[in-house]
C-alpha cells in the first residue's frame, strides 16, 4: 500500500516490523506495555434521545469548570466552490433547537453562511437586541468602530476607538446596536459527541435529525 503524503522519508528502510523490530520483539514490547500501561473504553451515558440534552449537560459541566472561555466554539464555513474557513465565535445562547452566534453581517462568514447552510437562520433584531444590550463596552465600542475583515490603519482606529469611548464617558455618544450586526441561529442536522478520558479509547455518538423532526442516534467506533 501507497504510503500517504509526507510519510515516507527518503533514506528510512521499510521493514515488516515497527522501524525495524522482529516479531519477537514486538511481543515482548506490547506485553510490557500491558504490564505497564492501561486501556479501556469510554461510555457516554444517554438520558434521552435528544442530542440537546447531552449537550447542555456538557455545556452545564464546561460553564462550571474553570476553562477560560466555554463558550466559545469553532465555526467553519464553505464557499460554493468548496473553499472552507474556521474562526472561533462565542456561543451567546443555547436554545433548544439550536445555537446562536452574532457577529457583523458585511463579514466573511456572514456571506458564506446565508449562502451556502440552509439550516441557518438570521435572527430579527427583537429577537437578539437584550444579548446586545448585555455586550460589555469593549464590544458595543468593537461594533461600531470595526468594519470586520476590512484592511485597517492601527494608528487611525486607536484614534477613532479613544475617540468613541471619550464621547461615550461624557455622554455624548451612545452606542446603539449598529445596523450590520446580526445574530443568526443555527439548528443542527447533525450532532456528535465524542468523550474519551485517561486511557480509554473514546466513545462517539452521533445524532442525526430525520424529515420530520425527530432525532436517531448512533454509537460510532472512534
Ligand atoms: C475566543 C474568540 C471568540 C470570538 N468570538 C467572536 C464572535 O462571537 N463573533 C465574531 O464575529 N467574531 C468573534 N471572534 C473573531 C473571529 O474568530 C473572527 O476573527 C472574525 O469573526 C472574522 O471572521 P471571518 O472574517 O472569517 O468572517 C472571536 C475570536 C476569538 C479568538
């Protein structure tokens, strides 16, 4: 069998054994290891059929540790001719049939996801204003001052950013939800959990939604 690109190395004998050790060896090197070293299998345990469920159970577990941001979370995109892009947004609710982000509507992702993802919607402003409203200022400051993916002058936007946050501390400027920000809302198809700890070989499940709504779910090798 063809090795897969960049694996083979010019001037690295290929052996019938691990870089060279007989078979003999590698028995004593795998009964070492048994001796030595552990291995098991993951279980995710299922309370019901719905994937959401699981979901806020771990989401509920990550919001209760001490990870720095368990919100956020990566979200990749594709253009028509296939290109795809990931970026990391915040998860600013979790609803329970589906996730909504926000971001500014004349961005990358904006046109990629209304695009191509059937299965994302773009919420009306009543139904995300109160997320905005609960920006910290730094984000309200960030909506209005940045024109997202555009190319910038450092020196320009610090002056029109300290400008923005002097005439928001004397009150004469406030700081509306702008026109190009959006939140969309995104309803799964499609949902896998993948849980592994210590040596256990992980445990994967993977739910999908069928035609009329109801959710099937799976157990897959990881
Ligand atoms: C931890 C983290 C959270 C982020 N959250 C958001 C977000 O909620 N909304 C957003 O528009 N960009 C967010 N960003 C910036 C995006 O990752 C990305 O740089 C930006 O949205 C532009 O993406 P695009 O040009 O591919 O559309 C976040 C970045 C990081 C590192």
């Amino acid at each position: 069998m063809p090795e897969p690109n960049g694996i083979a190395q010019a001037g690295v004998p290929h052996t019938n054994g691990v870089n060279g050790t007989k078979p003999e060896d590698r028995v004593a090197v795998l009964k070492a290891a048994a001796a030595r070293e552990e291995s098991g299998l993951s279980k995710i345990e299922l309370i019901d059929d719905n994937p959401f469920t699981l979901f806020r159970e771990w989401h509920t577990a990550a919001l209760q540790s001490n990870l720095v941001l368990p919100n956020a979370l990566c979200l990749s995109t594709a253009t028509k001719e296939g290109r795809v892009s990931s970026r990391h947004v915040i998860l600013r609710r979790l609803e329970d049939d589906g996730f909504i982000i926000m971001t500014d509507r004349r961005s990358k992702k904006s046109a990629e996801l209304v695009r191509i993802e059937g299965d994302v919607v773009e919420l009306t402003e009543d139904q995300y204003l109160d997320l905005y409203e609960r920006e910290p200022l730094f984000c309200k400051v960030r909506s209005h001052l940045c024109h997202q993916g555009v190319e910038v002058d450092w020196d320009d936007l610090k002056k029109k950013h300290d400008e923005i946050v002097r005439k928001v501390a004397e009150g004469t400027q406030t700081l509306p939800c702008p026109e190009h920000f959006v939140a969309y809302k995104l309803y799964p198809t499609m949902i896998e959990f993948y849980y592994a700890h210590d040596s256990n070989i992980g445990d994967r499940i993977m739910f999908l939604k069928k035609a009329g709504g109801a959710w099937e779910h799976t157990r897959i090798a990881a």
